[in-house]
C-alpha cells in the first residue's frame, strides 16, 4: 500500500563447493511503472528500499535501479568476499512511498560477481537471480 508499512525479506547466499568469491554484490532493479499522471515518475518507482547493517542494525538505503534493461554485470563495483561452502544471509525491507505510480511487478534480485571481467558468461558474472513480487495500491 502506498505509504504504508515496509516489508522484510531476506536473500541469503549460498557458497558452492568449487569456489570462493572475493566479492559478492546483491543488486536490485525493476521495470518502469505506468504512473497515472503523464509527469515523471519518482525515483525507483516510488518504492524505498534498505538493507539492514548487521552491525549496528540500522536500516540504510540500497540502490533500487528502474530501468527496462539489463545493467552488465562489469559496471558493478564493491561487494563483500564469500567463501567457499560459506553462507551469508543479508535483511532487506521494501515498501511503497505515499507518491508513485499502482500497479504490481518483480523486484529483479541479482547476485553479481564484481570482480568478473566484462568477458565472463552470464553465469559467471551474476551466479544468482531470482524475482520477488511488488505492488503498490493505494489506501
């Protein structure tokens, strides 16, 4: 609901048995939403996004890109390192600002790989992707 309450989720990253990762990155993107009003659109869709400092518990905003293509996985910098058979599990919180178009889409969720060189396959520089549903409607 737009204005309404934050809702948490958590992504949690799981080290395979073959490598380490020196430096991980979970970023975030969705596709444009059709506002009702033809002006511009507010940052990120209207959507505020934070990730939880485990340290201090402190909620700090995240990079939420709108956009309706596919960022390179190269143009990524900073990350945290992953050891191998290693798990990590980072808190986030999502919610709708009072302004901003309605409407429901996915939350595009990808782990990348930074330290990849612009040549790696698809695989290589995001190892993970998955897809979390969004909505925004208003009270």
């Amino acid at each position: 609901m737009r204005g309404g309450a934050a809702r948490e989720f958590a992504v949690t990253l799981a080290g395979g048995n073959v490598r380490a990762y020196t430096a991980l990155k979970v970023v975030f993107q969705m596709e444009m939403m059709i506002g009702e009003d033809p002006g511009p659109l507010p940052a990120g869709n209207g959507f505020v996004l934070e990730r939880r400092d485990p340290s201090s518990g402190v909620w700090r905003p995240v990079e939420l890109r709108v956009a309706n293509d596919v960022q390179p996985h190269f143009l990524f910098s900073g990350g945290a390192p992953l050891a191998r058979e290693a798990m990590r599990t980072e808190r986030f919180r999502i919610r709708a600002g009072a302004e901003g178009p309605i409407g429901s889409l996915p939350l595009m969720i990808r782990v990348v790989d930074t330290t990849a060189p612009p040549s790696a396959s698809a695989e290589q520089g995001v190892p993970a992707r998955t897809s979390l549903a969004v909505a925004a409607r208003r009270a």
